[in-house]
C-alpha cells in the first residue's frame, strides 16, 4: 500500500522469479486517479526501484501499461524504462495494446530523482537467495 497522511493513495508491488540467477524484478502499480499528477506514482516506482537495484543489485526491472494509460507510461519514461515490445491482451472483450518497459541499472543511475533510504535490508538478503 503507499500511504499520504494515512490515506490509502495506491499500490505499489515488485517481484521476481529466480532472481538470484536471472537479476531481473517486475514492478506493477495502482495510484488512485485523484492522486495523479503530484509525483506520488514516481516516488512510489523510485522506492522499488531502489530497493532492486541499490539494496539487490538487480540487473534490469521491466514493467508494462497499456497504451493508453499515458500517466504510467509518463512516469516509466521519466525513470528511464525503455521500450521493450507489445503483448496484445484481451480486456472487456475488447483488444488492447500492452506497451513493455524495461530498465537497466545503468538508465536507473542516470535518472534517479528521488532520494531514498533503506533500512534493515542487510537481514533479509537470504530471503532473496542473496547474502
């Protein structure tokens, strides 16, 4: 969940599949469009971005957004993703366009805007399959 003052504003997530070898996360989100155009979406992709590739040492982080969600493309690009492809889904029975986006720690370190701090990563890196 990201938080504003204590109000649930969106969601931000990150994962991974044998990250250990592959070094790649995927990070997906949600900001409640009341809550658009403030930086809050970018503070919250920065966060995950950090925790990847400053406390994991992650190698790339890949995302997607339909092409029609301009503020989520708006916010990947301003982080440096890149494009990556198309996937064509189904959504209402309708056909959508699914724009990837991938980043590699070298973009992220040329466009990092956001100051962020970790804490107590140390004691978890086993879980990752790290350490």
């Amino acid at each position: 969940m990201a938080l504003e003052d204590g109000v649930v504003v969106g969601t931000q997530g990150i994962g991974a599949r044998d990250f250990a070898i592959r070094r790649e996360v995927h990070t997906g989100s949600w900001l409640g469009r009341s809550h658009h155009h403030r930086g809050l979406g970018t503070e919250m992709r920065a966060a995950v971005l950090h925790l990847a590739f400053a406390g994991l040492s992650a190698r790339h982080a890949v995302s997607g957004a339909y092409a029609d969600n301009t503020a989520s493309l708006g916010v990947s690009r301003k982080l440096g993703y890149r494009d990556d492809g198309i996937e064509h889904h189904v959504v209402r029975a309708e056909s959508v366009v699914l724009r990837r986006l991938r980043l590699t720690s070298d973009q992220w370190r040329e466009h990092r805007l956001v100051q962020v701090k970790t804490e107590g990563l140390q004691e978890c890196l086993p879980c990752f399959g790290l350490g």
